[in-house]
C-alpha cells in the first residue's frame, strides 16, 4: 500500500510510481542528504568544510509549489534539478517521495532532518571538518519558519541556501542567505529589494568564458569555484554557471555574457 497521497501528481508520473516504483513509495527514505557526494559541494572540502545538501523536486512537479517566486522568476524552466546525475529518473523519483514525505508527515520528516544533521556531524569529526548543511538544493522552503528550534539547537553547524525571495530574515546567525538573480522583467521589484538590503547576489551566466568585473556595478566573483557561500562577503555578485536546461536558457533567468553583452549594467 502506498504511504503517499500522489493524486496530484501529474498522470504520468503517477503511472510511473505504480508501474516502476511502486515498492520505494510504500516506506519512508532512510536519509535525505546527499554528504560529499556531488559537485556542487564537494569542492568545499577544500576549504574543511564538509556539506550535507537536501535535493527535493522543485517547483510544482510534486502538486505543491516548494519555490514561491519561480513562475515570476521563470527560474524553474532552467532549474539545476536537471543537471548532472539530476537529470536520470531514479534521481528525480527519489527527491519526489523526499519532498512528499516533507508535505505529507513534516513531523517524522523533522526527525530524520535533525538525525541527518547528527550524520553529517559525526562524519565532519572523523574528516575534522567544518559541518554545513544546505536545505534547498534545488528548491525555495522559508526553512526558519518551521525549523527554527534545530537551528537553535545546533549553533555550531553553519546552515545556508540561495533563495528568490529578498524578505527573508538575514539576522540568524547560523543561517546564511544568497539572494538569487533573474533578468526577468517582472522579477526586477524583488532584485531591487535584494539591491537595498545589500544581499550576495547569485547569477547565473551564459558561458564560463568572459567573466565580467562587475555586474550592476557590484563586484563580481566567481562562485563555481565552491558552494560555500557564507564565506562570502555580502554585496557582491557570484557569477555562476549554466548548467543541465539552463544553458537553452532564453526567459532572462540565464545572463548573457559573450562578447556582445558581458553582463555588466
């Protein structure tokens, strides 16, 4: 018997579930963080840290939008969710019973979260690393409204994401906050708001190639280089890379930045 509601599934992928996974939607995951396992963090070892990243299936694809600002942002259409391993379908499957297991029992979810805070701990000791943990790896969670109490509870472990939504509270200490560009017309009141509150700033550009200094006259650097963003200073620009959908990228998410436009405003 399936222990998840997927009637808003879309048909497809309802068919999928029932026909070839039916078995892995009948119990719960047994963990939710991929620890040293991606390119994304991985290069922040090189810096002693050691990150613990959640995947979860953006956007709507899971019935419910788990990225507020996307539609306006137009962000979903180029989602990283695609790039790299993302992009096979037991990789998808799998970040979509996570995000129905978070919507369907967050309290059973909550304690698995924090058992995987207390994973990642354990194994940043051995390594004698620094222990990071990043919620959203591919989606928007307002995280500090519902897991305030573990960020309390583990002030030593440094939290971050990227996020769309300039609102967000940037004074909890151990939670990091990137605001997340998009050159979408209808986007620019909500990078304006980023503007004034002097948030780091991610964009993503075209081609790794012609890295512009600056970009809406900020700082720009580079920030494939590692995913560590609280090390980073607020006010600048982190010039990112497309990758997986996002290099076909035309909505204004993806910044152009050849020799015709190099991205600086």
């Amino acid at each position: 018997m399936l222990l998840y509601d997927i009637s808003k599934l879309d048909p497809e992928t309802q068919n999928l579930i029932k026909n070839d996974y039916y078995d892995l939607f009948t119990r719960f995951p047994k963990n939710l963080f991929s620890i040293g396992a991606d390119t994304k963090t991985v290069k922040g070892q090189e810096l002693n840290v050691l990150t613990g990243i959640q995947y979860l299936a953006p956007y709507r694809i899971s019935g419910l939008n788990v990225c507020a600002s996307a539609g306006v942002a137009k962000c979903h259409i180029g989602c990283l969710n695609t790039a790299g391993r993302g992009k096979f379908t037991s990789n998808q499957i799998a970040r979509l019973r996570k995000t129905l297991f978070m919507q369907q029992y967050p309290k059973t979810y909550k304690i698995l979260f924090r058992k995987e805070i207390d994973r990642l701990i354990r194994k940043a000791e051995r390594m004698n690393m620094q222990p990071m943990v990043r919620p959203n790896g591919t989606s928007d969670i307002r995280y500090e409204l519902f897991m305030s109490d573990i960020f309390q509870d583990y002030p030593n472990v440094q939290f971050y994401d990227y996020t769309k939504l300039p609102n967000r509270p940037l004074d909890i200490k151990n939670y990091d906050l990137t605001f997340s560009y998009s050159g979408v017309k209808e986007y620019q009141p909500l990078v304006n708001k980023a503007l004034e509150r002097n948030m780091r700033m991610a964009v993503v550009f075209r081609y790794k190639d012609n890295q512009p200094k600056t970009f809406m006259g900020r700082e720009v650097i580079n920030g494939d280089k590692t995913d560590i963003r609280p090390y980073d200073k607020q006010g600048v620009i982190v010039a990112l890379y497309a990758k997986g959908d996002a290099r076909n990228d035309t909505t204004g998410f993806v910044v152009s930045n050849n020799n015709n436009n190099n991205g600086s405003k």
